[in-house]
C-alpha cells in the first residue's frame, strides 16, 4: 500500500516547482473544460437557437484564449520532469511524468481532429444567427438529424467532456507520480 509523501524533498526547488506547477495547471485546465460541458451546456438547453450558438461562441472562445496556454505550460513542465529525472534512480518516476505530459498535451490534437468538424457547424449556426435579434429562432428546418443548434451543442459537450479528462488524466499522474511514487 503506498504512503503519501511529501513533494519530493530530496529534488531541487526548480523541480518541486515543476511538480507544482504541472499539477495545478493540468488540474486547472481539467475543472474549466468540465465545468463548461457540466454547467454551461446543460443551463442553456432551453435557450432560444440564436441564443445558444452565441453564447457557445463567447464560452468556447473564452476557452481558446486560456487553454493552449494553461495545456502547454502543464506539459512543459512534465515533460521537463521526466527528462530531469530519467538519468537517476528515479527513472521510473520520469516515465510516469511523461505519460502525464502526453495525456495533457494531447488535449490540443484531440480537438484539433475529433471537434473540428462539430466546432465548424456551430460557427456556421453564428454566422446564420448574426442577422437576427437574439432570442429569435433560427429556422432550422431544413437542417439533417443531429445538425440543429441544440444537437450539435450537445454533440460537442460530450466530445468537450472526454477533451476535459486527458489533463484531469495528467493531473493524476502527476499527483502519484509526486506524491505516492517512492525512489
């Protein structure tokens, strides 16, 4: 049964730093991406189409400014761990901080290949929905199954929902990796 340790007090500050800072950026990056799919998307389920897609935009660019930047640190600081302790006795330690930064970091490629294309559909739904007041509906009639505004939200709550796990993944890592993982 393993015992939690402190923060690897026999590694230098610039380490324990990157303990840190990987954990809680990861952490960080995990609670906001789920609490969008979590909270947003359910609260607006009985907005308006017009409505909707709008405030998916402001949501989901909010999201685009902070994200890249909280991922990319989190996996820095990872990887820098494991390729500062891959030539010591804490090897093992190193490849589990590698597994976390790979998890955190493959947040980008996933929404680069599996949102895209849900990220696109709804931008169009922006577009179509900027002539109109925001609480008129857009006439979506037209529209194939699992193409309306609501739909497609909901599509892409699930997809956002799973893109949330990877740095909830890498924060894990990183906590046994920190605190449960002896030398």
């Amino acid at each position: 049964m393993s015992t939690m340790t402190s923060l690897s007090p026999s590694l230098p500050p610039s380490l324990r730093l990157a303990q840190i800072v990987g954990i809680m950026t990861s952490a960080f990056l995990s609670g906001g991406v789920l609490a969008v799919s979590y909270g947003f998307v359910p609260s607006m389920s009985q907005a308006p189409n017009t409505l909707l897609v709008r405030e998916w935009k402001t949501t989901y660019s909010r999201g685009v400014a902070a994200s890249p930047a909280l991922a990319i640190l989190s996996t820095l600081s990872y990887a820098w761990l494991s390729y500062s302790l891959s030539f010591t006795l804490n090897h093992h330690k190193a490849e589990v901080y590698a597994l976390a930064a790979i998890a955190t970091g493959s947040i980008v490629p996933f929404t680069l290949v599996f949102m895209k294309n849900v990220n696109g559909k709804l931008y169009k739904k922006v577009e179509s929905s900027k002539h109109l007041d925001r609480l008129e509906e857009m006439n979506e009639s037209k529209d194939k199954k699992g193409e309306h505004s609501h739909e497609l939200l909901d599509w892409w709550a699930v997809l956002n929902f799973t893109r949330g796990l990877l740095p909830l993944t890498g924060a894990s890592l990183g906590v046994y990796a920190s605190f449960y993982m002896t030398s």
